[in-house]
C-alpha cells in the first residue's frame, strides 16, 4: 500500500485544504468514513457532507485527489482558498 498518514495528521491536511475557510472533520461509521463540512464566514455550509473513505484519507495520492476536486468545487461558488499542496508534507 505504500506510505500511510496517521488520521491525526490526515484531519490536520484536510483543514488546511480549506483554509482560510471554517473545516470541520467527522470521523463515522465505526471508524471508517470522513465527513467534511466547509463553512463560509457567515457559518453557512459550503460544501456539507463530502465523505470519504478511511483507506482515501490516509493514502497520501487519493487524499490529495479527493482534496483537489473537493477545493475546485468550493472556488467554483466563489471562495478563494489559500494556496495549498499535501507534498508540503513530504509526500
């Protein structure tokens, strides 16, 4: 499977994927699914409930493939999100 992100660091790049916007992250479904909510200034929900699998989440190509359609969809209604790239982490 190749390298691996802990969840802690993976929720840590989500929200950074989103800044300068408000993310929040939900760990469900027994562990095995995350939800994202991206909200606007006004806390206004942006995106709601974009869920993904666990194995995406801490599998550093498939987070970042999921995060890059989930940050277009955001600047497509408008928003500007601050530049944002998961190498960042070394990955």
């Amino acid at each position: 499977m190749g390298h691996v992100l802990n969840i802690d660091v993976a929720i840590g790049v989500i929200k950074r994927a989103f800044s300068p916007l408000a993310c929040v992250v939900e760990v469900y479904d027994y562990q095995s699914k995350v939800r994202i909510r991206v909200f606007g200034a006004d806390n206004r929900p942006i995106l709601s409930v974009l869920s993904i699998s666990m194995r995406d989440v801490v599998t550093p190509s498939l987070l970042r493939a999921e995060l890059q359609q989930a940050r277009s969809l955001v600047e497509t209604k408008g928003f500007t999100l601050m530049p944002w790239r998961l190498s960042s982490l070394g990955m």
